[in-house]
C-alpha cells in the first residue's frame, strides 16, 4: 500500500475527539497513538479539529462559582468529589492533547504529532484508572457536576501554537505539578494506598507532558528567531487568565525543563 492510501493522521484524531462516551473516548485515544507510532496513519491533514470535542450527557458542567462545595476533606463525599474532580481534569486533557496534535501537527512536524498523541495515550489511562478508583469508592465519573472553564484555555489559544504551549502545558499542567504532592500526602495520610499510586504515576507523566511542551515551545520560538523566556511571558500574560502563584514544585518543574527564572518573574 502506497503511504497517500493510508487513513490521515487527522481524520484519525478528529473521530477520537468527537467521541462523546468516556470508555469510547478512552479506546479512540489508544487506538490513535498505536496506529501512528505503528505507521498506520499518514501524515496529513485533510479534516479540521472541532471547536468543541465531544463530551458525555453526565456530567454537567458549571462555571466554577456554581460547584457544590466538596464536603470535608476527610469525609466520603469530599473523597469523591476529589477524585471526580481529577477525573474531569483528565477526561478534558484527552482532549487537549488530541487537540494539540491534529490542528498543530501540520505546521509543526511528525515527533511534534508523535509527542503529543503519547500525552493523549497517558491521559487516557489516567482517566481511566480515576475512573476506576471513583468506582472503588461506589461513584463513577458523571455523578457529580464538573468544571466548565477546562476547554476554555484551548479556545482561546486555537489560532497558535506558541500560545497553546504557553499556556496548555507550560501553565496548566505545570500547575499539576504543584498541586499533586499536597494531594497525594493527604490521601496517603487517610489510609488510601492504592489512590496513592495513581497519583504518583499521573504525576511522573506530567513532568513528562510539561517537559514536551517545554521542549516544543523552545524550538518554535527558535524558528521565529525570538528569546524562548520573553515570548512565554508575553503570551502567558496575553493568554492566561489566572495568576502563577507559589508555592511551585521547583524540583519536578526543573525535571520538566522549566527554569525557576522563567516562572518566577511572573508570579
Ligand atoms: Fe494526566
Ligand atoms: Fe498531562
């Protein structure tokens, strides 16, 4: 078979993310990066990225000023409020990725796709095992409301991809880094071993995700001739509705590639 013959690259990404049912979605993700690492998919682009990915009946989203309050944070209901809020922070970070692959992949090159199809197969397992563990606890993702503002920073950042990366894994998913060793003391001091182990995980893939951002960041802004640290501030301060604020995770990000310089003169 001639490579012009085989499924685009897009077509592939753009079905995954349309995909509305979460255990569909999940498979879709997988089954994406497979075919691409496995040269089933060429490497084109022929089909747009929706503007809006496809998302289940349950659950309902609402602006954060609407969410319920998450009950105390040793109690049940705080427990599964907690690990339904990560599920959905996963879920959405399917779809970022995806995202970020099939509208970015044509101007970017074929490890950028490759990169990034590995994130969108690493939080799809994450979901999943959140999804599990809710089950554990006799909830599941859907039960409960969920954050609406998630696909906000993609929209707003659709038309550039230096934007995307500022903002998307550099910030957001950096913040993840912050975050997650307070979670993962908390849980382990309740006694929940095993949601320990998910954590740790997602959080060793994260450093992963942020320092694949970094590292693609760093070269587009070698393309445009620009200083790597100046163009993140700028776009960053343009783009990112929220605040840097400490404490960060100073060691992880350094693992990531990012420099203590760079995101403490924004903070
Ligand atoms: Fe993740
Ligand atoms: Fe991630």
């Amino acid at each position: 078979m001639s490579l012009d013959r085989l499924p685009s690259i897009a077509a592939a990404i753009r079905a995954a993310m349309l995909e509305c049912d979460p255990h569909k979605k999940v498979m879709a993700a997988r089954r994406v990066a497979r075919d691409w690492r496995l040269g089933r998919l060429a490497y084109d682009f022929d089909v747009m990225m929706p503007d809006q990915p496809g998302r289940p009946e349950a659950p309902e989203l609402l602006p954060p000023n609407r969410m319920p309050k998450r009950g105390k944070a040793g109690s049940e209901r705080g427990r599964i409020a907690l690990w339904h809020a990560l599920a959905h922070i996963e879920f959405v970070a399917i779809d970022l990725a995806l995202d970020m692959a099939g509208r970015f992949g044509a101007g970017m090159n074929a490890a950028f796709v490759g990169d990034f199809l590995s994130v969108a197969a690493d939080e799809a397992m994450h979901f999943a095992l959140l999804d599990r563990h809710l089950r554990t606890l006799g909830s599941h993702y859907g039960a409960l409301p969920a954050h609406a503002g998630l696909w906000t920073a993609a929209h707003d950042t659709r038309h550039d991809v230096a934007a995307r990366l500022a903002v998307v894994p550099m910030v957001l998913e950096a913040r993840g880094l912050d975050v997650t060793p307070t979670t993962l003391e908390r849980v382990r001091a309740a006694g929940d071993e095993s949601g320990a182990l998910i954590l740790e995980r997602i959080l060793d893939d994260e450093i992963r995700h942020v320092r694949i951002g970094a590292t693609h960041f760093a070269d587009v802004a070698k393309r445009l001739d620009v200083v790597t640290e100046t163009l993140w501030k700028t776009l960053v301060s343009r783009y990112f509705r929220g605040t840097l604020k400490p404490p960060f995770n100073d060691s992880a990000r350094l693992a990531a590639g990012l420099s203590r310089e760079l995101y403490a003169g924004v903070a």
